[in-house]
C-alpha cells in the first residue's frame, strides 16, 4: 500500500484502536486517522461495569493503550470528533466543526448504543444507561451516595451492574420478565444459576415482571410494576440490551451500504462497498462455521475482528473464523462462554452445579456440541472450541463425566 493512502477508522473504541495498531503492525506507512466522539482515547468495555464501576481499577487500567502509542505510532487520534456525514461516493467524511477527512480505505467501527426506556418517567433525573466512561463515572457516583438500586433487565449488563451494587453497599432490586436472569441467552438451567447467586447475596429479584413506569419529582423515586407494586428506589439502571449504531449510514451518502441489524459484512469484513469494511458489535458478519450471519456484541469480538481487519483493509485474504467467546464475573462466580447456540435441544453439567464449579453444554437434537461455558474452571476452552468445530456428535455419558478428559471427546463420536 502506498505511503499517500489515508486508511480513516470511525470509532474509537476497541475494535477501532487494534485495528488502528495492527495496521501499523502489518507495516501500512500511510495516514491513519482513528475518528471517536469521546473525550477519552480507547478503552474497553466490560470493566465499566464491574472493576471500573467499583472503583477498583482507574482509566488507565481499561485504556486500550498508553496516552503516548498513537503519537508515537504515527496514529491520528481525533477524540471529540463526531462524524457528521458519509460520502461513500466521494470517500468523504464530514466531521462536526467543519473538518472533513478524505480516505482510501474505510472501517466502520461505531458499536452499538444503548436501547431507551419509552415510558413514563424514562427521563427523570437518576436513571441510567451504562456504555460509556462518563455515564460509570456518573452510575458509580449515584451509586455510592445511593441506598436502593433498581436494575431493570437482567441481561449481563444488568447482572454484573446488580453485582456491582451490591458489593458497593447498596440495596439492590433486580428485575426481568423472564423468569430467570440471562434466560434467553443461556436458558432455564443454567439461568436458575445466576437467580440464586443474586438471591444469595441479598438482592431482591422481580421475575416475570414487567416495568409500567418510573415515578418521581425532579428525580426517580421508584420503579411501578405491570401489577401496581411499586419498588423504591434512588437510582434506576437500565439493561434492556443495544442497538447497533448505524445512524450515520442512513443518509444518502451512505447508499449501496447494505445495513440489516448492524452493517453487513462477508467473512472477510468487507461491505458491499468497495475498500469500506466493519468490525466490532456493528458488523453483521457472516460466519463461516455457521454458515449464517452474526452480530456479537462481546469485547473478543471487538478485539479480534479489529485486529483481523486490518489484514483486509491492507489486501490480504481474511476469512473471521473465529468462534464467539465472552466472559462475565459476578460476586465469586467467573464463567467463560465459548460458542454459539442461538437455539438447542437440550443442557448438560458437568462438575458441582450447586458448589458452582462446573462445565455446561448446550447440545443439538444430534447431541453436537453448540456451546460451552465454564463455571470456576479453566483451561478447557480449547477443548470445548475444539468439539464445536468437529461437528461430531458426543458421547453424553462421558461428557458429563469430571473424570473425563475433555480433550479426548473433540475427535471422538457418540
């Protein structure tokens, strides 16, 4: 690639930022221009929610790099920078202020955003969101001066925010409308887990609700319940999941861009546009393991998809092959999920469920392994991924069976 081409990134955040330093890695002399609307450089996510949220670990803990790699990598980090307007045709980038930054080769790398609460109440003082470093700098404020934390959603933002709390002292009340915490991602069983870690540490867990408004004078006050109860509360957190952030291409200098729940992207990143590619949680990209199209929302796909991107955006075959993984730690509970397993026939353990040690699957009606997550274990996240891409149905028996080597059932069939 010639030392003349611009290579511009939209969005600072993880993806963006390896994206940025592996483009440097890779030996590209060009201009890189790493464009985010935050005040602050990279950093990552999912502290914000549990070690950062807490106080525990401090900006430059969760920062991607050191202040000084992107002067000194030759990397031109734009902070406070929102991209006003797209011109794919003319490769132009508007940015706010006036400033507008022409590119050869483009990376969407907005992420997605919060989904809002369309009730009444929704805009009082004392709610909040969590995606940002300013709103856990304000979240954990509130939480501190706080004595009773509402969190509606029990997603794993809304989990590991409840966690959270209560460790920093509050009184905290969960509330979801499935019936257990994390259900539709990880189902009935192993959701049951998480309903009686929380239950166990004191928090007071609405299940099968649902939220009719939040009620207050100029601040919250408390969360009304679908049945009328109503739940005090001083600060409202809201987990009702994101939404991929794709404003920027509804315009007309975005046209040719396919976009559906995120921006689509082949197995190599790329878009339907030529030199414009997207990683991190706004590529919809298809898999091809899955043989389907997948949007994750986890800082490995952020980590990896950044870092894999700038092979393509250089000219190099890519082909993402990577299996989802994600991690999540509550109270004393640490767990890594390997996989992906939108739909399965049934759950299985390994280890001490009610000790919480163990190891579950989600298997097919042909018992292959979808998906695997590790309950204070470790080291067997090579094995699980090793069973997913066999596609060779197991034997159930010796899975569930702790004196089995889980190494040895990747090559083996039921």
């Amino acid at each position: 690639m010639a030392a003349s081409q611009t290579f511009a990134i939209v969005g600072a955040g993880l993806a963006g930022a390896k994206a940025a330093e592996a483009l440097r890695r890779e030996g590209f002399e060009g201009r890189v221009v790493l464009i985010g609307e935050e005040a602050a450089r990279p950093y990552e996510r999912p502290p914000l929610s549990k070690a950062y949220l807490r106080g525990e670990a401090g900006f430059d803990r969760v920062a991607v790099h050191k202040e000084r790699f992107y002067s000194d990598h030759d990397i031109e980090l734009l902070t406070s920078s929102p991209v006003r307007s797209l011109d794919l045709r003319e490769r132009r980038l508007e940015l706010e202020g006036a400033s507008s930054v022409r590119y050869d080769r483009l990376l969407l790398a907005t992420g997605a955003s919060p989904r809002r609460l369309a009730l009444e109440g929704a805009g009082l003082a004392g709610v909040h969101y969590l995606r940002d470093i300013g709103q856990a700098d304000a979240l954990g404020r509130a939480i501190r001066s706080a004595g009773r934390v509402a969190v509606i959603g029990a997603g794993w933002i809304g989990c590991e925010v409840a966690a959270s709390a209560r460790e920093m002292g509050a009184e905290v009340t969960l509330i979801e409308m499935a019936s257990v915490p994390l259900e539709s991602v990880l189902g009935p069983e192993v959701g049951a887990v998480y309903r009686d870690l929380h239950a166990d540490q004191g928090v007071d867990l609405r299940m099968g609700a649902t939220v009719k408004a939040l009620r207050g004078g100029a601040a919250v006050e408390a969360v009304e319940l679908g049945g009328g109860e109503v739940v005090p509360a001083d600060v409202v957190v809201v987990g009702v999941g994101v939404a991929p952030r794709t404003e920027l291409l509804a315009g007309e200098g975005a046209a040719g861009l396919a976009v559906e729940d995120g921006v689509v992207v082949d197995q190599g990143l790329a878009t339907t546009v030529p030199g414009v590619y997207a990683a991190g949680d706004v590529a919809s990209a298809l898999h091809p393991l899955y043989r389907s199209r997948i949007r994750l929302e986890h800082w490995s796909a952020a980590l990896n998809q950044g870092r894999d991107v700038a092979r393509a955006m250089l000219g190099q075959h890519l082909s993402y092959e990577r299996i989802p993984y994600f991690y999540s730690d509550q109270y004393d509970l640490s767990m890594e999920y390997t996989g992906w397993a939108p739909r399965w026939a049934r759950v299985v353990f390994r280890g001490d469920v009610a000790g919480r040690q163990f190891v579950a699957f989600w298997l097919d009606d042909a018992d292959r392994v979808l998906a695997g997550m590790n309950v204070n274990v470790w080291e067997v996240t090579e094995a699980i991924e090793a069973m997913i891409r066999s596609g060779r149905p197991v034997d159930v028996e010796r899975l569930t069976d702790p004196d089995t080597d889980l190494a040895t059932l990747a090559g083996s069939s039921a």
